[in-house]
C-alpha cells in the first residue's frame, strides 16, 4: 500500500516549513518563541518570571549605608490552548488518475490555513497595549496618501521611542488597501525621496519611518471600515507552537490514504509597553 511509504516525521517537518512561511502576525520578527518548548497536550503551559528593577539610589562617600533591597519576582502564564487539526484522504482510483502526488499540494493548503488561523489569533492581541500607545482613530483618507506615513507611521515611532522601545527590529504591520495608498507617497517608491537606497524601488515596502512594513489580510477590522494597525518589536509578544501529531492511515470505509494532523499553539501579550497602536479609518 502507498500508506506504507509514508514518514511521520518527515511530513510533520515539511508542514512546519510551510506553516511559518505563511505566517505574517507569528512570524519571525514580530513574535519571539522564547519561551517555546515541548508541546505535549492542549492546555500545557509556559511560565514566565520576571524581576523587579533595582532602585537606584544616590551615594555619598562616607555617610551612605547600604541596604541591599530584595527582588520581587512576578510570574506569567503562557496557556498552550489553542487546537486546530486537518483531516483529508485521497482516494486510490484519483490518486492513480492524477498526475503527481496530490498529498504534498494539500499538506501545503492545510499548512496555509492553520497559519491563518494563528495569525487571526495573534492579531487580537494589540487590545492589551498601553494606553499611552494607542494613538486612536487616524483617517487616511485616498486623496492624501501621505496622510499614512505624516499621521500614523510617525506617530507610532514616536510613542515607542517614549515608552524606551529598541529602534531595532521594529516592524508595523498594515492592510492591502493601506499599502495601495502607501505606494501613492514618493517615501515608499523612490529612493531619492525616502533617503535610504534599502528596497524601496519598483513599488515594494520594505522599511519606512524606521518600521519593517508588512502586509496582511488580518489586519483586525474594528468596526466600518476602521483597521487596527500594529507596530513593535518581538519582544512584547511571546509565541509558542507545535504540530504535535501527524498521522496517516487507511479509512475503514474507503480505499484511499488519508492524513489527519494537529496544531497545538498559544500566545501571550508580555511586554504591553512594546507595541502601539492606531486605529487607521479608510476614507
């Protein structure tokens, strides 16, 4: 039988690569899987602990004694609790009937729809920012493209630099019709204009007002036509996940090889002060 030419392993690794290449919200670069590690079961979880600063105190030669104060720690729990599985077969009489090997194309399809899923999930995290980093409603209206880099991207740069976010690794994260009007504006699509010669050229976003700009169908809808644009480093979000089990096997009822897998995966918004947010209108 074909069933028996089949490797777990293998298709559990194949499906991981697709996976995190269609990944946008839980990408590299956006999330950290710092805290990442053997997956067993819904529910497992991830525990975090922080420490408290020090207090940094003024000291005089001679008079100053010392203390030394103790830390407190803190501890957050990252839930794996997210499930989502795939189940498909082929059947024998159209595997013989097709040309190539239709279980590679679908592993893919399944891959690329698990993503979506994640990245929906990750994507609802920008309601835990800060207050003091939500900038609020900010209408980039199709007459004034510019209104998008002058009124938001700037913005957004700045209240990360006051809540002491790192410049490096900053990424915004936008919707199609946001970057349609972004190609509008010369700081996006000539190099002259931009000040930098790093891809900006025929058309395609790559770093703008300090951000890594990248595109995304998931960009949450708030309401109307209200979108909920994202920026900020790695850190702010940890991520975990696992295709913990992929299986094939022969459905008792048919002649035909099937293959069922599952995605464990869980999120948690752990540093609030490294995002910001603005709730872009389009008008």
């Amino acid at each position: 039988m074909a069933i028996t030419r089949f490797r777990p392993e293998i298709w559990s690794a194949q499906l991981l690569v697709a996976l995190r290449k269609a990944l946008v919200y839980a990408a590299p670069g956006v999330v950290n899987r710092d805290y990442e590690g053997e997956i067993r079961e819904a529910g497992d979880t991830v525990r975090i602990t922080s420490i408290s600063d020090p207090t940094i105190g003024t000291y005089a030669a001679n008079t100053t004694v010392i203390t030394p104060e103790e830390l407190n720690d803190a501890q957050r729990t990252l839930v794996v609790d997210q499930a989502k599985y795939f189940a498909f077969y082929v059947d024998d009489v159209d595997a013989r009937q097709a040309k190539g090997n239709v279980i590679p194309e679908a592993m893919s399809r399944a891959a690329y729809k698990i993503a979506d899923q994640v990245d929906q999930y990750v994507a609802a995290f920008y309601t835990g920012v800060n207050a003091a980093n939500a900038l609020g409603t900010i209408p980039v209206a199709a007459a004034t493209p510019t209104a998008f880099y002058d009124n938001v991207l700037v913005p957004l740069s700045v209240k990360l630099d006051e809540a002491n976010v790192p410049t490096e690794g900053r990424y915004c994260i936008i919707p199609p019709w946001l970057h349609g009007r972004a190609l509008r504006d010369d700081r996006f699509v000539r190099a002259d204009a931009s000040g930098t010669t790093e891809a900006l050229r025929n058309g395609v976003i790559g770093t703008a007002a300090g951000f890594s700009i990248r595109k995304s169908n998931n960009v949450p809808l708030v309401t109307g036509d209200d979108y909920a644009v994202m920026a900020g480093v790695d850190m702010a979000i940890s991520f975990a996940e696992q295709i913990n089990k992929t299986e094939a096997y022969r459905p008792e009822a048919k002649f035909a090889d099937a293959v069922k897998g599952l995605a464990l995966y869980g999120a948690k918004l752990v540093r609030p002060e490294a995002i910001a947010t603005a709730i872009v209108s389009q008008t």
